[in-house]
C-alpha cells in the first residue's frame, strides 16, 4: 500500500476532526471511507497535521494495518438496529459535488 494512488488521493483530502461511524451504513463502507477513517486515526494519535516525506512510510503502513482491521471488524459484527447519525465526510463531499436536480 506505500505511495499506492489512491492513498496518495486521500492524502489530499481535507479531514474532519471527528472519525465517523462507519458500520451499519447503507451502502455498506467502501474500502476508501475504511482507509479515510484509519489515516484520520493514524493523524490523530500521532499528532500529525500533514503527512510529510518524512513520516509517509510509516503512516502508509500504519493506515493499511488498521483499514484492514477496520474491514475485518466490521464484518464480524452483528447488523447494527439503527444507522449512523451522521455520514461520512466523503459521502457529504460526493452529495455535495452533485450538480441540483
């Protein structure tokens, strides 16, 4: 996963301050929200603003570890009874880039 596209790809994205829950929604979480969710993790406990050349191994080995987990734990547990309060933030960003019908 080091310097894959796509990891580069949410690299560039902006952040929210708050990791969103991601089981129980409908689509079900696509593998870019699970890797979004783990690079706002990594960033947070590592007290990362931006992810330099510097710290870009360790952090693209660090976000493919939890994304994984991530995946795998949400798998294993039960259907929850009611959805997510919020969407996640590239959700929003996807609704919001849709042109009005």
């Amino acid at each position: 996963m080091p310097g894959s596209s796509s990891t580069v790809a949410i690299y560039d994205r902006a952040m929210c301050r708050n990791i969103t829950t991601l089981r129980g929604l409908e689509p079900v979480a696509t593998s870019e929200e699970i890797q979004a969710a783990a690079l706002q993790y990594v960033r947070k406990v590592a007290g990362i603003a931006k992810v330099s050349a510097a710290t870009q191994d360790a952090v693209d080995e660090a976000v493919a570890e939890i994304a994984a987990t991530t995946e795998r734990l949400i798998a294993e547990l039960p259907p929850r009874k009611v959805p997510p309060k919020t969407e996640p933030p590239l959700r929003r960003l996807a609704r919001q880039a849709q042109p009005a019908s």
